[in-house]
C-alpha cells in the first residue's frame, strides 16, 4: 500500500491480475501455467528461472553519470527504508532475494539534468543466470532522464524500482535489445509523487523471451503518468509486457500507448493492461490504448485491456484494442502513386509507429529507434521483394 492508502486506512484492494506486493517468496509460489497472469508465458522458455538458484553473474555495467547524480551500492535493509517497492510476483520477489544489494541511482532534490543519465547493461552467455535490483530515486522538484540498455545474453530477471518526489519530471526508458537466446523477466514499479510527471517506456526488440512489467502507483494528488511502448517480434520471439496503473490518490492521470508488430512464423506477443481506480481516486484521468500490426503469416498477438472500478466520481476512463493486418487502403493509395509495393510496406511500417517514437522524448533514442525497427524490417518483410 502506497503512504496515501496507509494514512487513509483504505481497504486493501487486490487485483486478479496484479497480486500483493511482498518480499516473501512463500507468497509467490513456482506458477504452473494455468493462472491467468501465467497463461501466456511458455514456462519452459525461461530455463530455471524461476526455480530461484543463487548466481554469482553479473551484467557488466557501462554509465554515463552527468554531475550531480550518483550510482551506489546500498544494503537490502536500506532498499527498504528508501521506499522500494516490494515484488508482487515469483521473478521480482527472487531478484530482490538473491541480488542481497541494491543500487541506487540517486538524482537530488532540485537537480535539473540536462543529459540523460545513461546505464548499459551487457550479458556474455545465457549460460549465465543474473538478479538485478536497481532503486531510481529522483528527489523533489528535480528534473532527469534515464536510458537503461540491455545488450548480450544472460537469464536475467530484475526488481527496479523508481522514486519520484514531489513535484519532479523524470522520463525513464527501458531498451531490450537483447540476442537472439537471451531471456529476460523484468518489474519496473514507479511511485509517482504530488504534482510530479512521469514518461516510462518499454522497448522489446531482442531476446528469446522478454516478460516485462510496468507498475505504476500514486504518493499524493495531481500525480501524472505516461506509459509507452514498442515491441517488434520476429519468427520465434515471445514479447509480453504487462501494465499496472493503481490509482491510489485523487486527481491523478495516467495513459498508456504500447504499439507492437509481429513478423515470421511463431513470432508472439502479449499486452495485458489495467488500470484500477481506487474509492479515494476522485477525479482521476486515464487511458489504456495497444495496436498491434501482423506483417506476416504464422504470428499471434494476445492484447487484454481492463478496467477496475471503484468510484464513479472520475473525469474519464477508457481503453483501446486493435490487431490487424497492413491497411489495404494505404498500400493501394501508395501503390497507385508510383510507390513500389516494398516501399509502400516500408512506410506503412514506419507510420505506424512514427508517433509514438516521437513521444519518447529523448532525440538520441529515438533515431536509435527508428534505425532499429528499419532493421527489423529488413530481416523478412523486405527480404526478396522488388
């Protein structure tokens, strides 16, 4: 429960689909399949993960710290007196357990950071099974952007958590661009404070199997949101990303744009999004949207939106879902105008995800981006066309 819920002594509140944070393991027992947060994800594809072993692996780390931010080690009993968020499923509550420490990337209360604090995460073999766990702690009224990169292969599951103070501005973005036999499992839980603002984006491109969550929850009123992503699956990829906004406090907003195509025979992706408007949330604003673009046959694309409701007294609350094939329409208007049929896949592709690149908000990434889903492209929708 959030400092809000706890002072008001709401009721607690759970969700079918996000079970209650804890630190005990005993509490999140080995998934079968058959639960509904479980459903979706091939079990057998995460190679021992989750049976929680201890590892000595680590990620090796590269980082761009501008003045004025820190990166420390703290111990487990400070991770949780700073305010981390416990885990609320089996990989979180063993990332938390075995990675013992945690780091904190710490930006003080009034800082403005012109550039963005930059961490590279890189895996030498899938061999290896790693635990991370990151705090994100940005003080109030302090201003950040932070860029998280994960490159190589590992078995990698990972708790991180992102403090935001009253009254700050942080955008934060998570890039898996993984090899091709990589696994990752990863829990991002944001704490949104009074009047701050919040852009976190999820980018999955690489990897065998990428199950990434992004939890977001409110310390005080006027809190705002934005929730983005981008996934791009190729032939045998699973990509699933999992969206929880807990509205915990009046007049909060949240919205959330998570775009995905898929390409190549088995290529699957899951988004399951939902939002949960508490009692005490009046006057709150959110907005849940997924599209989905299958470019080839062979592929699937599971997208689940949901609602939970608990007062009535909202500004407005909605939510989209689409998957569908190229839009024949577009194709023929670019065809009948001299565009050759690869071309006119091509752009097709790029407006479709064109807006939402934009919205990122980091001119760096963004070219990276757009540079990325080109190569994707290339990899079998272009491949021997005229």
């Amino acid at each position: 429960m959030t400092a809000v819920a706890d002072a008001l002594e709401l009721p607690r509140v759970e969700s079918h689909l996000n079970p209650p944070p804890s630190y005990d393991l005993g509490a999140h027992p080995v998934p079968t399949g058959r639960e509904e947060v479980w459903r979706f994800t091939p079990l057998k594809r995460l190679r021992g993960i989750l049976d929680g072993e201890s590892s000595d692996a680590h990620l090796t780390w590269e980082t761009s710290l501008p003045e004025g931010v820190t990166l420390t080690e703290v111990s487990d009993e400070q991770a949780r007196e700073l305010g981390e968020l416990a885990p609320n499923d089996r990989p979180s509550a063993l990332a938390a357990a075995n990675a013992g420490s945690a780091l904190l990337l710490d930006v003080p209360a009034g800082t403005e950071v012109s550039e963005p604090v930059v961490l590279r995460l890189h895996g030498e073999s899938v061999d290896d099974l790693v635990w991370g766990r990151l705090i994100v702690r940005v003080g109030n009224h302090a201003q950040a952007t932070v860029v998280i990169t994960h490159t190589g292969s590992a078995r990698y599951a990972a708790i991180t958590s992102v403090l935001v103070g009253d009254g700050a501005a942080v955008n934060v973005l998570s890039l898996q661009d993984w090899d091709d036999d990589a696994v990752h499992l990863g829990r991002d839980a944001i704490r949104v404070g009074r009047d701050a603002t919040v852009k976190h984006t999820s980018v999955s491109f690489g990897g065998d199997l990428v199950r990434m969550h992004a939890n977001v929850e409110y310390a005080g009123p006027g809190g705002d949101a934005e929730l983005l992503g981008l996934y791009f699956a190729d032939e045998g990829q699973h990509l699933e990303h999992r969206l929880f906004a807990d509205h915990t406090a009046p007049k909060t907003r949240s919205h959330v744009l998570y775009k995905g195509a898929l390409q190549g025979q088995g290529a699957h992706t899951v988004w399951i999004g939902n939002v949960l408007i508490r009692k005490i949330a009046e006057g709150i604003e959110t907005y849940e949207e997924n599209r989905n673009l299958v470019l080839s046959d062979g592929c699937q694309a599971d997208s689940v939106p949901n609602l939970e409701i608990e007062t009535g007294d909202i500004e407005g609350a909605g939510h989209a879902s689409a998957t569908a094939r190229f839009d024949d329409e577009q194709l023929f208007y670019l065809r009948s105008r001299g565009v050759s049929e690869k071309e006119a896949h091509r752009l097709v592709v790029h407006g479709f995800f064109n807006d939402l690149i934009r919205k990122v908000g980091i001119p760096m990434v963004e070219e990276q981006l757009l540079a990325t889903v080109e190569a994707e492209l290339a990899k079998n929708l272009l491949e021997g066309e005229d």
